[in-house]
C-alpha cells in the first residue's frame, strides 16, 4: 500500500505514484562503493577504510531514496507533485507523451515558465495545462511510470470537478 499522508485517505487516491530510483542505480551505487573500498583499504588501516566505505555507502543510499522520494498523487480534488499542489479547478487537458513527446517538451519546446517534475531515469511524461490566469505557469511536466494512467485520473479528476 503506499505511504499517504495524514489528509488522503485511500479510498479517495485516484493515482499515486512514487519516482524511486531504478535498481540499476543501486546497483551502480553499490559498485561505486566497492570501488572507494577498494581505493581506502590500500591507503589506510583496514577499520578506517570500512568506516569510510559505510560512511559512503550511507551518504549514497540516503542521495538515493531522497532523489527518489517524489511522489505523484490525484487525490481530494487536487494534483500532488512533489511538494507542489494544485487544485482540481485550475487543471486543463492532461496528455500523456512518449519518449521523444518528452525529450522534445522537456527540451527544445520547454517553456521556461511551466513546473517540472523530471528524473532523468524516467522517459514518459503527461502535461497537465494549467488554467489558472494568475499563476504564471503553463502547463506541469510529470514524469511518470504509468502516463496513461496518470493522464486518466486528471481527466476523472477535472471532469468531477
């Protein structure tokens, strides 16, 4: 079940998702470490390179689950992105984008105004158009694992609204 906060309760969450990091990553954080180990032990004494390599490994894992930790949630009425929140009433069309819609949104059509919520491990996006005349940004660029999805609970979201 994922982790909701004290106001969402999880029969009303349609859509939640959280941007962890890719077991690749990990696995190369791991293999990062095994190779300050292996630079360490050679220079100092065999318990202050594992020290060392702990200290490291801990910074790492904790760079990891915290780059990790962005959520996505369609909850109560309103849009969750990280610690960004917009109300129901202030979404337009949500439209999920392939890969090169991505790369192409996020890169070369990006409007420097508009909110993103990008992990480069990540290649589908939804933009959300935002409605709201005084807020200065466009539209919300979301990376997610399961666009269609996402793009279907805004549209449920908007449509009740």
């Amino acid at each position: 079940m994922p982790h909701l906060s004290a106001d969402v309760s999880p029969s009303t969450v349609a859509y939640s998702e959280r941007l962890g990091v890719p077991l690749r990553w990990w696995a190369q954080g791991f293999m990062l470490t095994a190779s300050v180990w292996l630079a360490v032990v050679v220079a100092l004494p065999g318990e202050l390179a594992w020290l060392i390599t702990a200290v490291f490994g801990l910074l790492v894992a904790a760079g990891f689950l915290a780059y990790g930790s962005a959520r996505i949630t369609v909850a109560n009425g309103e849009l969750r992105a990280g610690r960004a929140r917009i109300s129901a009433e202030h979404l337009g069309a949500a439209t999920a984008l392939d890969p090169e819609q991505t790369r192409h949104t996020a890169g070369r059509d990006a409007d420097a105004r508009a909110f993103l919520l990008l992990r480069p491990y990540l290649k589908r996006s939804v933009r959300v158009e935002i409605t709201d005349p005084r807020d200065p940004a466009p539209y919300w660029l979301l990376n997610t694992r399961r666009p269609d999805e996402l793009a279907r609970a805004l549209a449920t979201l908007t449509q009740a609204d």
